[in-house]
C-alpha cells in the first residue's frame, strides 16, 4: 500500500525519458512506484487526480547567494552611466557595499529577508536551494551567514562557505594572509556543522589559483567537496584547477579552455551556467556549451540570485533564458535544473529524477509539454510542489 499515487499524469522523469498517461506513487519520503497506468495495480491510501499535469522532479537551484542584506539598484543605476563590473570592483563599490550592509545585519534580519525572495522559488516548483556565505569577509559574518541559510524554512537548503568571495579592504595586498584566515573560518564552520561545500572566486579581481588550491586543500582534508567561480571574466585555468580538486562543479566558465573541460569530465565536474549574470551584465562570451556537450560534461542551470550582478528569483526565467541566450534545448534546460543540478550539489543519489527510492520531491505542472517551462517568460505554471513526501505548501 502506498501512501499517495497521481494517477492520470504525465512524468518527465529525467531517467528513463517521458512516460504519458502514467501514475507516480510515494511512500513516506520516497518515490515508490513509477510507471503506465496500464500497469498499475496497486493501491494509495490517497489518489490525486493530476487531471493531465506533467510531473517533473521539483527543480533544484544550485547556485546561489540569496543570503545577504541591502541591494545594489543603485551599481545598476551606474553600471547604466558607463561603468563596468571589473570598475565598480576595483573603485570599492560593487561587493563591498553589500560586504558592509551584510556585517551590520543581524542574523534574524538575513533570515528574515532571505525567507521573503525564498517564496518565489517555492512558487515555481523548487525543492532544494544552495546558499552561498561571501558577503562577511570576516569570522562571525560569514558564520551567521551560514546559520542564517540554514534557517531558513520551506526548502532543502544546501549551504556553501564562500569566504574567498572577494579580498576585504582590510586585507587590501594581503591576499595570502586572507586565505590563511578563511582557512580558520572554514575550519570553526565545518566543525559546527555549518557548511556542505566549500567554494571560491578564483579570477583576477579576486584569488589566485595557487590561494585557491590551498583552501581546496584545507576543505579536502575537513572531508567537504568544493565548487568553484571559475573563468568568468577571463580564462584562469579555472576549470581544470576544479577537476584537480574533484570539484563538484566549476561555475560560470565562460571563458574555460577546452583542456579544462576535457579534464572536468573525468574528474565528473558538473558545468554550471548562469544565463542571469550574462543577462544583467549584458555580456557578450557565452560558455562553451559545444565543447561542454561534445565532451559529455553535465550541465546544470542556476539563478546565481545576488544583489549585484543576478537579482534573479526566478527559476522558470533560468529555463527560458538559458535557451534562448545559450541554445540549450528545453530537455537541456531541464535536465539543468533537475538532475544535473542535483549531480552540482552532490545529491545526485537521492534527487533529481523520477525513480523508485528517490526522494518524492516533485512538482506538478499544467503545461501540454515539458518545453512550455522552457518556453514562456514570465508564466508560472506550477500548480502543486511536493517536497519530502509532503505538500509543503498549496502552490499558487
Ligand atoms: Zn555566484
């Protein structure tokens, strides 16, 4: 006996392709039957007629850093009178406006404002969110705000510590003494069970790959797997410095050679792009999403939500966005925000797809195919999410 069975559904499984006029069950917390209608003989305690919805996996974000406080509409504003990103950063601005506004803030206001952009994701289907810390640059900001992320409520959080996000004024030409303390921070935040990944900017307005190498070493040692912010402005060798380190993913990556890319696929390092940082900043390199396919590297999509360069909340735009600005199919799409987004984050065993044993976290869609989530901008058709075996909350 099953606990809950949508029968007269279609599923997009992300496993074993799409399966119509079909029936999903879940027991507990788990999928536990999938398959024809036809072939279904066994009962539910609870039957939901799906009335013709699809049902997916719930969509996974897996990169973000919606934890902080303050916003930047005002870098916008300047960024539209002519200065560049690399500019803003390099004259104190950018970042570190949001570094300054996130230390004077207490731990129950980034909650309190990371819950409230939170419920656009829960409207749109998502089941699991990374967090990112990176706006402390100092001990006890980045420690609250991982325990910040890991308040907040309605979705499977998954946090990363990104103290080498930027260099802190106050370590202005000590950029190795920095590592040594993020070393330090990571160390504390492993050891209170605050940190699932461990991540870094590794460019030239931020680290190097050699102070980069070393809090992967440190992170390796403390038994956590790293991420890492990897050729986005210019191609630092990024992409294979993460496949050295078994990286989970290497993100961005515009500007990623293809020896990198040969490298991520062996060490199973996930691409993760983010079509709302190209869009907001108007860039003009898109990733190598050929060479990525030509080279079987999973890719995943994420809103890479941040007050500076994506103020994106929305799952469903990432879907869109990453077809029509990077190509990608809507079965691409897709599978970036479902499975491949679950291999980025390293729950691949457990999320991601439509499979018997596999957490029942999916969402119910009123769309005539999978592509329409790909397909309409603005639109939101999600008409149920059940997260952990449960509905969480009646989607609207
Ligand atoms: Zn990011």
């Amino acid at each position: 006996m099953h606990d809950v069975a949508f029968v007269n559904a279609h599923l997009a499984t992300m496993s074993h392709g799409e399966l119509r006029d079909a029936v999903l069950a879940v027991s507990g917390d788990r999928i536990s039957w999938v398959g024809a209608r036809s072939e279904w003989h066994e009962k539910a305690r609870v039957e939901h007629d799906a009335r013709g919805a699809w049902i997916t996996p719930a969509l996974i974000d897996c990169h973000t850093h919606l934890v902080y406080a303050g916003n930047r509409a005002h870098e916008f504003e300047l960024r539209l009178n002519g200065a560049t990103y690399e500019e803003i950063a390099r004259a104190g601005g950018g970042i570190l406006s949001t570094v300054q506004a996130t230390r004077a803030a207490s731990e129950d206001e980034l909650v309190r404002a990371a819950q409230k952009r939170l419920g656009q994701w829960q409207r749109e289907g998502t089941a699991v969110i990374e967090v990112k810390s990176g706006y402390g640059l100092e001990r006890d900001t980045e420690l609250r705000m991982l325990r910040a992320a890991r308040r907040l409520q309605g979705l499977e959080v998954k946090t990363t510590f990104l103290g080498a996000h930027a260099l802190p004024p106050e370590y202005k030409g000590r950029a190795d003494e920095y590592i040594d303390l993020v070393c330090d921070i990571l160390e504390e935040g492993a050891r209170l069970g605050l940190i699932d990944a461990v991540d870094a900017f590794c460019e030239r307005i931020a680290f190097t790959p050699e102070q980069t190498r070393r809090l992967f070493l440190k992170a390796r040692a403390l038994g956590l797997p790293v991420k890492l912010h990897a050729d986005q402005l210019s191609d630092s060798g990024g992409a294979a410095l993460a496949a050295d380190h078994d990286a989970l993913s290497a993100d961005h990556i515009e500007f990623a050679a293809e020896e990198g890319i040969r490298r991520m696929k062996e060490s199973g390092t996930v691409g993760v792009l983010l079509p709302g940082a190209f869009y907001f900043l108007n860039e003009k390199q898109l990733p190598p999403i050929e060479t990525l396919r030509r080279h079987g590297v999973p890719i995943a999509l994420a809103t890479d939500h941040n007050p500076g360069s994506s103020p994106l909340c929305s799952p469903l735009l990432v879907l869109n966005m990453a077809c029509t600005l990077f190509r990608l199919t809507p079965q691409e799409a897709l599978a970036g925000m479902t499975c491949n987004a679950a291999h980025a984050l390293g729950i691949e065993r457990t999320h991601g797809t439509l499979e018997v044993g596999k957490r029942a976290d999916v969402a119910l869609w009123e769309v005539a195919s999978p592509a329409e989530l790909a397909y309409a901008i603005g639109a939101n058709p999600c008409v149920g999410v059940m997260r952990n075996g449960a509905f969480p909350r009646a989607a609207t």
